[in-house]
C-alpha cells in the first residue's frame, strides 16, 4: 500500500527547501574586519594609602620610691588568717581549692592596706623620671594611577570604518556579523 505518491514528494521537498531558504536569510553570517586603530580607556584613580609614621616623644613622670625597711609580716599574717578562714567553707578539694583562695585574697588585701599606710607615714617619695616613649599614629597618602578599562576600536569593513568599544584589546582583526535585509 502506497502512502505518497510522486508528487506528494515534491511538495513536501519544496516545502522543506523553502523554510531552509528562509531561515538561511534571516540567521547572521559573520565575517572579519580588519582593526584600524586601537585607543585604551584610561581612568584616573586616587588611591588611599595608609602608613605608619613613628617617633620619639620626650616623657616626664613620678616613680615612687621607697624609703627604709618594710615588713611582710602584714601580709604573710593576712595569708594564714584568709587560709583559715577558706578551709571552713567546701569540702574534699574543694575545701583546698578555698583554703588556697583564702590565702591568696588575705595576703593581697593586707599587703594593699601596708602599701597605703607607707604612703600615709611618708615611707614613700617620688622621683622624677624623664625619658623617651615611641608614639605612632596612621597617616594618608594618595597615590594617583592610571587604569585601562577598556579600548575604543576603529575597524574597516567592506571600504567603510565602524567604531565599537571592547574590554580588552582586540588584535589585528575583529569578527563582525553581516546581515542582509530587504529595503522596501
């Protein structure tokens, strides 16, 4: 059984031909133009730079000083009676661990009370110390700079010159798309 006949073929084959024809004439067809002249895109950039600018500064101060023999028996006294007191609070380690925090805390209380009575009787002078000390701050610069951001290109096609613009430089020859159109 025969489905198509000769001509059934020809108009399905003309059919074909003639959509390839029509999709032929409206895709773009690319070509190569030649590059005539190639001009960068400069920007001009003030860049901020920090550095680090030190020097030596002159510096005054009191130092104390102090004047005859002191006792620690104050302090070692404020450590057994803060050791005493901490072993009555826990038990197992940590009774230890209060029995040691007592001491520690009853030795730096009364060494600090001490520290306040020699200044109060006059145990203590001062002295003038002058010295230098660095001293340094952050200063800004600014650096002008160039930067190509992009080229303006001058290519020949065909006898006439076009103009485009691209991120980077395009060699001797840039691809151009070619598309024919009707004029009515």
């Amino acid at each position: 059984m025969r489905i198509f006949g000769k001509g059934s073929v020809l108009v399905a084959a003309m059919l074909v031909s003639t959509g390839a024809l029509a999709y032929h004439r409206n895709a773009p067809e690319w070509d190569v133009a030649d590059v005539v002249s190639v001009d960068p895109i400069v920007e001009h950039i003030r860049e901020p730079i920090d550095r680090q600018v030190c020097w030596n500064e002159p510096v005054t101060y009191r130092e104390p000083v102090r004047r005859g023999r002191r006792s620690n028996s104050g302090a070692v006294l404020g450590a057994i009676i803060g050791g005493v007191v901490g072993n009555q609070f826990g038990s197992g380690h940590g009774r230890d661990a209060a029995t040691a925090a007592g001491a520690a805390l009853g030795y730096s209380v009364a060494r600090d009370e001490q520290r306040r009575n020699d200044y109060r009787n006059g145990r203590y002078a001062e002295r003038i110390v002058e010295t230098e000390e660095e001293r340094c701050r952050i200063e800004t610069d600014y650096q002008d700079e160039e930067r190509v951001v992009g080229y303006d290109v001058a290519y020949r096609y065909n006898g006439r010159v076009y103009h485009m613009r691209t991120d980077s430089h395009p060699g001797d020859t840039v691809r151009v798309r070619v598309d024919v159109a009707a004029v009515d």
